[in-house]
C-alpha cells in the first residue's frame, strides 16, 4: 500500500513536507536525487508510470543538466509536481 496517494489526499502539504519525503529516497546521501531515486520516489506516492513520470520531471527540474535533481532544483521539481500531477501545496 503506498504511503501516500496525492490524487486522493484531502489535505494540502507544504513544500517542505513534499521535499522532505522526496529526500528520504536519496539512498546514497549524496544531496542529488537521480532518476532511479525519484521512480522510486514517485512509486512510493502512489503514481503510476514511475519510470515515464522521473524522467518527465527530471528533464523538467535538472536546470544544469547533469542528471540529477539537486537541492537548489528541488523547489522547480515540487512546483513541478503540483503543477502535472495535482498535489495540493500550500
């Protein structure tokens, strides 16, 4: 059962609470979360098409291009986010 499903949360959530869940599957601490990372990320949400939606995100949010999903590209991928998939940020 997934921890969360966004479609179906009633409450809304701050960026923070949404950053914070993204950066608890930054498995390896490296501050970065790649595109296996977020698939994970996205999986444990509740959304379907992981795969498709990472790498959706990830050519959206990598403002430099290397790949990854820092801390600094963190806020455009939560806007992201909400903006495609209708999480509810308050």
């Amino acid at each position: 059962m997934p921890l969360w499903t966004p479609k179906s949360s009633s409450f809304p959530l701050s960026e923070e609470q949404v950053k914070g869940f993204l950066s608890r599957y930054d498995t390896n601490r490296d501050g970065r979360l790649s595109k296996d990372e977020l698939k994970r990320a996205f999986r444990g949400m509740g959304l379907r098409f992981s795969g498709w939606r990472a790498g959706r995100a990830l050519r959206h949010a990598d403002a430099n291009g290397d790949h990854f999903i820092s801390e600094d590209e963190l806020n455009e991928l939560v806007k992201y986010a909400h903006r495609k998939w209708g999480f509810r940020i308050n």
